[in-house]
C-alpha cells in the first residue's frame, strides 16, 4: 500500500478516526497493528522479521541492563545480529556476483526478496541499543521496542527514528488537536504533489536518459540535464514521502523529525548533509563518525579516511553495487576536501568569509552533488565514467530530447530555487488574525487541498513506486 494510493489515503482517514475514538490505554496496541497491517498490505511475510528485531533487541536491552560487566557483549551480540539479516537479505547476491563473477547465476537461496524497510529498522535498533548502553533509555518494555521496528508511516523510508524520540509521545495522553491535525493534512498534500506531480514528471525523462544505448548518444549538455533531472527527481521523490509520513503522523498528534531543508541551497559539503537526509546524516554522525573521530582525537588523516570510508559504506547502505559506493566515495571526497579548506583557513578569517570564496562553494556544492547522482542512478560503472567524462570535459552542446524534457527540468529547477521563499511567505501568511485568517482556514487552505487532490489525481501512476522503497 504505497502512501501516493487511494487505498492509503482511505485507510489513514480510517485510521485516524478510530484513534482518535479509541481509549489512550488502546493507541499504542492500535498503532502496533496498523503497523503489521501495513506490513501485510505488501506480503503477509513482512510481518515477522520487524517483529523480531523489535524482540531481539528487548530482549538484548534486558540483557545489558540486568549484566553491565558483560554490556558491550549484549549489544555486540545484537548489533552483528541484525547486521547479517541486513547483509544477507540486501547484500549476499552482490556479494555473490563480485566474487564469483557478474555472469554468474546466483543461487536460489541468495537469491531472495528484501523485506520491506529492512535498512531503516535495524538502524533504528542500532541506534536504540547504543542508547539502552549510553543510559539514556531505561527498562524499554517489548511493546515500546516494537512500536519503534513496526511505526508504519515510517517502515519503508524512514525518517530514521530514535527510541527517545518516539516512544514517549506514544505513551503520553494526547488529545485531537485542530491545528496539528491541518498541519498535518497540509504536509500530506505537499508531498502527494511531490511526489506524482513532480518526481512522476521527472520519472519519465530520466528513464529515457539514462538508458544505456541514449547515455552513450547523450552530449554534454545531455548529460548535465539528466543528472539534474535526477538529482531533483530524487530530491522532489523522497521529500514528498517525509512530507507524507510525517503529515500521517501529525494527523495522530505524533510529531517526527524532519528530513530535508533545502538541500540544493546548501553553502558547502557539510552544509549539505546537514539539509539532506537529515535523521540519516545525524544518525551516521552519532553512531559512527563522532566515536571514531573521538578514538583518533581529531588527527586530520584518519579523520579524513573516516570520513571517505564511511560515506562509502553511506552508498553501500543506500543499494547492493559499486554505482552506490562511488556515489558515497565521492562525497566523503567532498567533505575532505571542504575540510582541507577550512583547516588551510585557519588564522586567515578574510579568505572563508570572501564572497567569492562563499558563492565559488555554494556553486562548487551544487555541481559536485550534480555530478555523484551519476553512478547512483546509471545501470553500470562503465556507464558513469562515458556520462562523467561527457560532462567533466566534453563540449558537446547538442540538444537530443524533446525540449519539453528541457522544460520540465528547468521549472522543477526552478520550484527548488524558490522552495526558501516559498516556505518564508507560507509563513508570513500565517501571521494575521481575525478575517484575514478565517479566510484563510475555511476557504483557501481547503482550496488548496482540493488542488493538490486534482493533482494527484491526474498525474497519478501505479507504477511509479517511490524511490527509496528499494533501498
């Protein structure tokens, strides 16, 4: 049941009502069926594994806290626990086909289906047991730990949560709040139009781009426009589902973090993933970047490895081939240099704050991130390389499309170059009282909705599946 369906929009509505009906004592167990039945809406086999890594880490949770001589066993014992499921389910045909050979038949038993949202639970289980051993969870309940595998505005593609932020607003009393409730129907309607009535548009024309026999015909110019029309594609896709799961949420009085915040507008490579993916960029920083930064004392070269290997691991984690590691590489790559800049700018304050050096990073920012949605997106290595070499140095200005692809990019270009002033205005029109916002709530706002349905309606596609499902 993806959320751009009728039938997800009918079963929100339903489930809504019926929790906001329901006994606060029952919300919790509600919610905890809702999230099987959203499981089972995919394949009934879904159900179990989520289940069972909620269990798994209770039960490890238990485990730490009742025996702290033995706390980094527990927690090691889980954690390589879930990693395997994680690798064996996502990565073991990968891993087949680069050591015995890409023509090789992959074996039945390797060869078997990734369980819905598989990637961001047991991040999420991680993230929880670091936390039981950090002592900032106390005695979970098995009921709570599932409520975090099994939350199902976000089993598929997150927001990446962490226990402490969502279990106690579970377990808290809450009553039907109008405002939050609109907040949420507005994110719901933002991202339905994200998703099918931009990332859909999108779709389309990077399927013809980037496929093999076009991408060798591309020219330069070709080239520049795909990986843009992707990158917005992606963008536009993953944003209108956080808009939709969070929106989901906020209909049940559940406020989530938020993922995304201008990402195309980013000031540098840090800033960037400060804005992209934003619960995953925290998460990678928590648990994995601060302690091994910590371990090494800040020491440039190691930092600067971590940095190229995590982000590397980044890719791996996002898909099953080299394309994703390179994708991750090249970042850590940024991010290095970025960091080699700020280290040569120490003790010379005019040269960062230089308006050429700002503006030459902020443009710097936008074309290296342009460039690594190349190997995320082609079908192979060798593609990538004919694709980036076209666009690194080659001067090939012939257009090959029709130019309503072109079109269509340079107005979603164009939206996202706006989105800040968008949003500033949204917020200023929110400042009146009395008739103005009256006005506002009972007529506008509504007629918004109605054209963001319209929308969804006419632009909708069955095929097309968000993005970072398959990841």
């Amino acid at each position: 049941m993806a959320f751009n369906s009728y039938s997800y929009l009918v079963a929100l509505l339903c489930v809504v009502v019926c929790y906001w009906l329901i006994p606060t004592a029952w919300r919790k167990w509600f919610l905890l069926l809702c999230g099987a039945a959203f499981y089972a809406s995919w394949s009934p086999y879904y159900i179990a594994l989520p289940g069972l890594v909620g269990a798994l880490a209770w039960w490890c949770a238990r485990g730490m806290l009742a025996d702290q001589a033995r706390l980094r066993f527990w927690m090691r014992l889980v954690i390589v626990s879930a990693l395997l499921l994680l690798a064996y389910f996502k990565y073991s045909a990968f891993l087949w086909r680069t050591l015995a050979g890409s023509a090789t038949q992959v074996p039945a038993w390797l060869a078997v289906a990734m369980p819905l949202g598989i990637s961001f639970y047991v991040f999420e289980v991680i993230g929880f047991l670091v936390d039981v051993k950090q002592k900032r969870v106390k005695a979970p309940a098995l009921a709570d730990v599932c409520s975090l595998t099994m939350f199902w505005p976000c089993l598929t593609s997150g927001p990446i949560l962490r226990f402490r932020e969502l279990v106690p607003q579970l377990n808290a009393a809450r009553r039907f709040d109008l405002a939050t409730a609109v907040n949420g129907i507005d994110r719901l309607m933002t991202g339905l139009v994200q998703k099918n009535f931009i990332a859909n548009s999108l779709g389309s024309i990077v399927a013809e781009g980037f496929l093999p026999k076009a991408a060798a015909a591309n020219s330069t110019l070709d080239n520049w426009a795909m990986a843009v029309a992707y990158g917005l594609q992606v963008y536009f896709d993953f944003a209108g589902y956080t808009n939709m799961a969070i929106g989901s949420a906020r209909l049940l009085g559940l406020t989530l973090p938020e993922n995304f915040r201008f990402p195309y507008h980013a000031a540098n490579p840090s800033d960037f993933w400060s804005r992209w993916h934003m619960s995953l960029s925290r998460w990678i920083r928590d648990y994995l970047f601060f302690p091994i930064n910590a371990r090494y004392q800040g020491a440039p070269l190691p930092l600067y490895a971590s940095l190229i290997g995590i982000m590397a691991l980044v890719g791996l984690w996002h898909g099953a081939g080299w394309g994703f590691v390179a994708w991750g590489a090249m970042h850590g790559a940024y991010l290095v240099l970025y960091r080699v800049w700020e280290r040569v700018c120490t003790g010379r304050p005019g040269w960062a704050e230089a308006w050429l050096a700002r503006w030459g990073w902020r443009v710097l920012t936008l074309a290296a991130v342009t460039l690594a949605w190349v190997p995320f997106r082609a079908v192979s290595l060798d593609q990538s390389l004919r694709m980036l070499g076209s666009m690194i140095a080659g001067f090939d200005l012939r257009l090959s499309y029709n130019v309503n692809s072109y079109l269509v990019i340079a107005l979603a270009a164009l939206l996202c170059a706006v989105e800040p002033l968008l949003d500033a205005l949204q917020k200023r029109l929110g400042e009146p009282t009395g008739a103005a916002a009256a006005l506002r709530f009972w007529v506008w706002r509504p007629l918004a909705w109605a054209c963001a349905l319209l929308l969804f309606l006419i632009f909708d596609d069955r095929d097309a599946q968000f993005i970072y499902f398959q990841f």
